[in-house]
C-alpha cells in the first residue's frame, strides 16, 4: 500500500509540473526579432536609418543582417531581455485607425542605463502613418522620438505602394509599463469579391537602447534586442479589415459615374449658353 501510495504522490506531482510548465510557456512564449544578435551598437539617431540610406523599401532577409558590433569600450550591462505584449489591437472606426499596443517589461530596473524602448513596426501593405500628424503628436510629447522610413507617398494607392516602417522612441516608466498609440490611414485597396481588403499586423520589434546625444559625433549606443512575449489573452496577429471595391459593381459604377460626368458637362455647357444670352439682351438694352 506503502508503494502505491508514493507512486501515486509522485504521477500526482509530475502531471502538476508539467501543467505548470505549459502555463508558463503560454504566457511567455517568445516571438521572433528581425536582427540575429541579442546586443548591437547604432551610431545614428534611429535604428531604420542606417538601413534606408541605401534601401529603398523593407527586405526583411537583409535587415536581420544589418547591424554593428559595439566597440570594447561600449560597456555592455546585463539586463532582462524579455517584454510581454499585454494589449495589442485597431481601434476606431472607418479608414482611419489607431494601433493601440501595451507593452510590459519584465524585472526592469529604473538604473538601468538603457531605458529607451524602442519600438519598430513593419506596417503591412494598405496601411501608412502620416509623418506630418506623428511629428505633432512629437511636440505634444506623445513620443520621445519618432520617424517613417519607407514608402512615405501618402497619395499612392495599395497596389502602386510599398511597405513602410514606422520606428517609436518612449521612455519606459518606472514599473516597466508602457502604452503606445499610433494613428494608422488606410491607402486605396484593390477591388475583390468580399468589398474588404484584410491586412494583418505582425508583433512588434522591441529594443532597449541608451539615449541618443544630439550633435555629438561618432556616438555609439547599445541597444538590446527584445523576445517579444504575450499575455494569455492576446493573440499573436491583429487584423483590420479595410473596405474595398466589388468587382461586380465595376460596371454599375462606371456607368453611372459616366452618365453624372456627361449631365455635369451639359448642365455647364447650358449655364454658359443662357449666361451669354443674358449678357447679350442687357447690352442691346442698353444701345
């Protein structure tokens, strides 16, 4: 009885960690980063400048190898690589949106000379950030930093497009804790079948960064690649699903925008009639 008690206790204690063990892994699983390194040094302002002074559009494969190794002299501090998306969605309504994105970082320490978080965001096809309303929300202090690199052509539409990235500086608040909301703006999409185009929003990339010294040259700074996490309840992807043309309706459409085209020229054609006949009766009036 002895035996099977204990081998009893045992089963019992192992399924209990197992169950653990699967709890933690979903609550902490890790996404992938766009660089290889866990540490690297950027002499520039922003991390995406670098790599667009010689691309013209996002290629994911090559930036994941675009990154300098830090000097002997960059001291190298060991801190917690790990941040958990806590909230992550599209609010708002109609072809204007905004991404909310709450990120927590874990056992952060308010010492810590990297204290920048840096967030990147590869925005997907159909969607751009305007840097004209970004570098106002700038000087209202919603970001410490921010800049659009990329296909910057607001007026393109979705098929003539490219991708375009968006790269947010904020300080990190003393519990580690911070909420980032970036207005987004839907291009033209193409036409389909459903009347909505879905464009979906992969996880950010993360980093921890020193601050940037304006006006100092030959400046490096380290910065820290993060494993992107994610709470029980958020999902990995978020999607937003932008209206588009019907491809049935392309006939109905172009008739009737032709019909209204020819009615608007005529109506100005007898405006003008009418008008010089009336300019016509007042000058013989007046001989």
């Amino acid at each position: 009885m002895g035996s099977k008690r204990g081998r009893s206790v045992i089963a019992a204690t192992s399924i209990f960690l197992a169950m653990s063990c699967l709890n933690s892994i979903s609550t902490t699983q890790v996404g992938t980063s766009m660089l290889d390194s866990d540490t690297f040094c950027i002499s520039d302002q922003y991390i995406m400048q670098s790599y667009f002074t010689t691309q013209s559009s996002l290629n994911e494969s090559e930036f994941r190898h675009l990154h300098k190794e830090c000097s002997e002299n960059i001291p190298y501090e060991d801190v917690p690589a790990v941040a958990t998306l806590q909230h992550r969605d599209v609010t708002g309504e109609g072809s204007h949106r905004h991404l909310l994105t709450t990120i927590k970082l874990r056992s952060f320490h308010s010492q810590s000379h990297l204290h920048k978080l840096v967030i990147v965001e590869r925005l997907p096809l159909g969607v751009f950030a305007d840097p004209f309303e970004l570098q106002s929300l700038q000087q209202r202090r919603a970001f410490r930093d921010v800049s659009v690199f990329g296909d910057t052509d607001l007026e393109q539409p979705s098929f003539r497009s490219n991708r375009s990235v968006v790269e947010i500086h904020v300080e990190i608040n003393g519990n580690g804790e911070t909420s980032v909301k970036l207005p987004l703006h839907a291009r033209y999409q193409p036409i389909g079948e459903s009347g909505y185009s879905r464009v979906e929003f992969g996880e950010p990339d993360l980093f921890l960064c020193s601050r940037h010294v304006p006006n100092q040259e030959h400046e490096q700074r380290r910065c820290l690649v993060l494993s992107v996490g994610r709470s029980k309840t958020q999902t990995r992807s978020v999607f937003w699903e932008i209206p588009a043309g019907i491809r049935s309706h392309t006939e109905y459409v172009s008739v009737v925008t032709f019909v209204a085209a020819v009615l608007s020229a005529f109506s100005i054609l007898v405006a003008s009639v009418l008008s010089s006949k009336v300019e016509s009766c007042k000058n013989t009036k007046e001989l």
